[in-house]
C-alpha cells in the first residue's frame, strides 16, 4: 500500500498539480509482511551466517538473557558469552614485561608480522590462573600511546621514589660543599633576607631530580616481581595464539572465560574504542559473567 501525501500548504488541486511531487511513504501490506517472515525463517536455519550487528543491539543481547531478537547469531553469542574455558588455555604477561624494550609489543602492529614472529609473541605469556587486569584495548590507536600511558601508570611510585632519593642526595652533597656552586641568590622572606653575597647556587638538584626520572622510566620495566604488586594481564596479541588458526579461534571464543578469571577490566580508551565491536563485547560480557559470579564490577579507565 503507497498512499499519497500531499503538500500541507494547500489543498485545492490546481496547487498540487503545480506544485512538486509528492512525497511517497512506502508501507509493507500483509503480503510483504508474509514474504519478509518466510525469509527470517529461512536466514534461522543457516546458524553459521554471521551478518553485522550493531554494538548497541549486541550489548543487549549479551546482558540481557530475554533478549536475543536476532537468530542467526545466538548460537554464536553464546559461544562467546560462555565463560568455561579449558583447562591450560589462561596465559598471562606482567604488565611491566608487556612494556619492555621501549613498548615494542604495543608499537607494532600484529598484521605484517610473519608467521614466526606471531609465534614468538605467544611465548611473551606464561601459564597463569588469573588475571589482575583484563587490558581492553583497539589495535586502529598508535600503540606509542598506550605505551606511555601504561609506563606512567605501572612505574609512577617507583618514579617518585626515585625522584625524592636524587634530590635528597644532592641536597646532602650541596650543604657538605661536595658540589661545586655557580652563583648567589639573595633570597627574601618577610622581614628577612641573606646578608652579604647570599646563598650559593647550583643546578645539581634540578638536573639531578630530571635525571633520575629518565633513568627510572627507563628501569621501571626491568624490576623483579618482588618489587610491586602482582600484576598479572590478558593482553590479547600474546596470551591467544596468533599464527595457529585454529588456537586462535579456540582463545576468541574464550574471551568471556579469559573475563570471568579477570579482578579488573582495564580500558585504553581512544576517541574510537566504542567504535569497535570487539571493544563493546568485551565492556558487555565483563559486567555480564562477573555480575554472574557476585563479583563487584570495575571499569578503569587507563
């Protein structure tokens, strides 16, 4: 059925006969609505077509178990929504291992790697039995980003440390005249100020203090695993097998398992995280399978 509207502006017939076309609004009659069922029917009895679904759709069906209004992908959602995982498939990488040799795991791409060098990749993880922090993440952000943000976030007490020690050091040296001075300054404070040259100078705490936290940030990914807190993480280019095809598909359809054994879910957010349907999974099955355990849920935004 078409039916035809008419411009609002008049309604004699010699206007709309001027005027332009009429605007059609196109309605299915039962026919079509019969035709578009059958065809529902027939995509239902064809489980392994996959086709595109939106991130909000797919957030629905995931969190919420009453609503799976799309067929031909429940068996695969379940699939990926089932967090039993078997037994020698949970392999982590300490965060601070994951961002050595200048953060070479996030810099490069996984795609131009040869085989071999994809195989190397899964030895970076060990055996593990779970995992501190699930790190979410999009492969389409410059991993130089991630790097730092991550080097920041794992090393900052070890950097304040480090800062405090040098500068501490050196303030010990400068008031033993160990350290050679440059100059006075003629400080004033109040009604008080130096008398005569005033008090000498020298860049020594300064440099010091810059020199210490290069070096720290250099260092902060070596330390033994004495030194910090466990820190045990799912980092998917190397805890799933990436030159093996079908590892890789066993370690896709384990995310939800690799979810259910995380304490925290960590996010490297970027401007097109939520652009991606991997990233949007991950968000819906955490809540899903932790809330499933009665596990209190944590986002972290890195």
């Amino acid at each position: 059925m078409i039916p035809m509207l008419l411009p609002a502006e008049c309604g004699c017939s010699s206007c709309a006969a001027d005027s332009q076309p009429p605007k059609e609004v196109v309605t299915a009659g039962p026919e079509l609505e019969e035709a578009r069922v059958g065809k529902e029917a027939s995509d239902a009895s064809q489980p392994d077509v996959l086709t595109p679904v939106s991130p909000r759709s797919l957030l629905r069906m995931i969190t919420d178990d009453s609503v799976v209004d799309v067929s031909t992908k429940s068996e695969r959602l379940e699939t990926l929504t089932n967090p039993k995982i078997e037994q020698g498939m949970i392999r982590a990488i300490t965060l601070r291992k994951s961002i050595r040799q200048m953060g070479r795991l996030w810099r490069r791409p996984l795609l131009p790697m040869p085989e071999e060098r994809l195989t190397d990749l899964y030895e970076w993880s060990r055996p593990a039995e779970e995992y501190d922090y699930f790190l979410s993440h999009t492969w389409e952000t410059w991993g130089g980003l991630k790097y730092i943000s991550l080097l920041m976030h794992s090393s900052h007490r070890f950097l304040l440390g480090c800062w405090l020690s040098a500068v501490v050091l050196c303030w010990c040296f400068c008031l033993m005249d160990l350290l050679p001075t440059f100059g006075h300054v003629n400080p004033e404070a109040l009604d008080w100020w130096a008398e005569g040259e005033g008090c000498p100078t020298g860049p020594w705490i300064i440099c010091s203090g810059f020199i210490s936290v290069i070096v720290g940030l250099l260092l902060a990914p070596y330390l033994p695993d004495s030194c910090s807190r466990s820190d045990q993480c799912f980092m998917d280019a190397v805890c799933i097998h990436q030159a093996d095809p079908e590892k890789k598909r066993q370690g896709i359809d384990a995310i939800a398992g690799f979810l259910s054994v995380s304490r925290q879910l960590r996010i490297l957010w970027s401007p097109s995280y939520l652009s991606r349907l991997w990233c949007v999974f991950e968000i819906a099955a955490y809540r899903k399978v932790r809330s499933a355990h009665g596990h209190t849920r944590r986002v972290w935004d890195a």
